[in-house]
C-alpha cells in the first residue's frame, strides 16, 4: 500500500488510485494511517510536525466553549418548554387565549368552559417564559464564564430553571 498524507488537502491518498499526487504529499505507513484514521474519528485534527502527520487535539477558543455552552441552553429550554405544552398544545393555546381575548373585547362573559382552557393555556405561556427568560439569563451568564465555569457548568441543572 502506498498511502500519503496531503495537509492542503487534509486528505490522505492512495498511489495506487491518485496518479497525480499533490507536491505536499507526505507516505506513511498502514499503521500510521490507520492510526491518523482513528485519531480523526476521536475529533482530533491532523497536522504535520517535524515533516510526519500527526494527530493533535484541536484547540476550542473560549469564544467557541461559550458558543457550545449556550447552544446547550437552547436546547434545555427547547426540551423543557415541549415538556411543558407540545408544540400543538402550544397552537391550541394561543387559539383559546386569542378567542377569550376576542370574547373578552366584545362584551361577552364567556362560557365558563372557555375561560377555564383559556386560563389553563394562559398558565402554561406563563411556565414557557419562564423558561425562556431562565435561558435569556443563563446565556447571559455564561458570556462571563471562565473555562473553569463552563467546566463546571450543568445546563440541565434544575437549579437554573423555574420550577
């Protein structure tokens, strides 16, 4: 097998198939190939050091922990609020609290069955921003996280949700 590395091309190549191999390609052995593979399949990234590929854990800038950190918090709250009213649920809702609203404006006492889904769907918006409002605050907490905050940081911490 004659297998070579490209870092342009952060690919690896085989002579056999790739006649026309780029002037950076670099042979390596099978083994180290397939350890290069298995090392990429981890998350670790490939680079070239003293002339030879090797596999190197990729840096993650704080900006970029804190951009994980908050997509996680999206996601928690997502899960939370459909935990709270599916997304029909969700419709239904704003359909009754806009129908007792409507009700409301024109004069109208409403059906006492109306008012109480109304004060129900009424309840769960309630609980939905709370939760979005606890998602607005923890994002904005972990703006001001060091490393060694968002380390210790659980999102799905119930402490940092209403109840």
């Amino acid at each position: 097998m004659s297998i070579h590395y490209s870092p342009a091309r952060d690919a690896f190549l085989d002579a056999r198939l790739h006649t026309d191999l780029p002037a950076d390609a670099i042979a390596i052995s099978a083994e180290d190939h397939a350890a290069l593979l298995q090392a990429r399949t981890a998350g670790m990234t490939i680079t070239v050091k003293r002339g030879r590929p090797v596999a190197v854990q990729p840096t993650v800038t704080i900006e970029q922990r804190r951009a994980i950190a908050v997509q996680g918090a999206k996601v928690e709250a997502a899960r939370r609020i459909l935990a709270t009213a599916s997304l029909i649920q969700q419709a239904n809702d704003s359909a009754a609290i806009a129908m007792a609203a409507l009700a409301s404006s024109a004069g109208a006492g409403g059906d006492p069955a109306a008012n109480a889904i109304a004060n129900a769907a009424i309840d769960r918006r309630h609980r939905i921003d709370a939760i979005r409002a606890a998602s607005n605050a923890l994002e904005a907490t972990i703006a001001t996280l060091s490393a060694r905050g968002l380390d210790a940081l659980d999102i799905t911490a119930d402490h940092h949700w209403p109840a």
